[in-house]
C-alpha cells in the first residue's frame, strides 16, 4: 500500500482562550508521568504538576520567554484557499535560550485521535524550519522512559541520547 501523505500543520501561538482546556491537559498528564516514573501519589503529583505549571507559565499563554503553540492541521483541497481545519492536533510548549542557540520542549502531545498519523513529525518539522529562522541550532528535551512512542519519534527524526535521568525513592 502506499505510504500516507504527511499531513500539512501550522504551529500557531496559543491565546488565552486556548490555555484552560491545554492547562486541564498537561496538570493530567504530568502528575501521570510524576506518579509512574516517580512513585508520588496521584493526588500529591497533581499538586506538583499545579505548582510546576504555575511556575513555568505565571502569565499563561502569554508568559514571556515561553513559547506555547497548538498544532493545527490544515486541510489541502486543489482549488481553495489552504484554511485552518476545525480543532487542534496537539500541543507544543518551548523555550528559547538565545544566548546559547537552543530551545528546550517541556511539552509536545499529539491528541489521541491525530496519533500515528504524522501529524507530530510533521509539527517537528515546522518547528525546526521555524527555529532555523531565529539562529537556534539545538532543540533539547526529556523523554519519560515508559513513553516508548515518543522516544521512537525522536530516534525516528534524527534525536540521540544525552544522558539518562535516574531517581530512587528512599523508603
């Protein structure tokens, strides 16, 4: 069978708007990750993930220094205009260090629907297109280790291994 045409994103800036259902989102699925990777009761990660998100985006959206986008698929049809489709594919949260040429993602999600499509490696794409344009050289992230889809995304588009976060719960 053929192989599926990647889809066509836009990576657009989120407004306030946008913010809730994307803060409702990661608190979820940050205080998963706590709890999984960290061994904290849910309801101590929830209070972690809050108090992480409060203190990496004070001002929401709009926190200067952080770069909050929706990923946005946009329909292709011959003889129109190319037009935002309806709803958000996922998520990507950066922050630019200029002094140093890189960016580090805090958060890149794909919504369950829009998964393995290419929607993601298509977002990456842009994103590295775009950054390119603003003189960063490097993008940085961290993969949770029970999160195999992803860490297969980034060996997939050209990613390597830095080093390997390590923790032990003392009982």
């Amino acid at each position: 069978e053929a192989p599926m045409p990647t889809p066509i994103v836009r990576l657009i800036p989120m407004d306030e708007a946008a913010f809730p259902a994307y803060r409702d989102y990661f608190i979820d699925d940050y205080a998963q990750d706590l709890a999984s990777n960290h061994g904290l009761t849910l309801a101590y990660a929830r209070q972690q993930a809050e108090a992480s998100l409060l203190q990496h985006l004070p001002q929401g959206a709009a926190t200067p220094g952080q770069s909050l986008l929706c990923i946005i698929p946009v329909s292709d049809n011959v003889g129109s205009a190319v037009a935002p489709m309806a709803g958000i594919a996922g998520y990507l949260w950066h922050s630019i260090d200029s002094a140093a040429h890189t960016t580090f993602i805090y958060d890149f999600y794909t919504l369950p629907t829009h998964r393995g499509l290419g929607y993601g490696k298509a977002a990456m794409a842009v994103l590295e297109a775009d950054l390119k344009c603003l003189g960063v050289s490097q993008i940085k992230l961290r993969v949770a280790y029970d999160n195999p889809r992803a860490r297969a995304l980034y060996e997939e588009i050209g990613f390597h291994i830095t080093g390997y976060n390590r923790a032990k719960t003392l009982t």
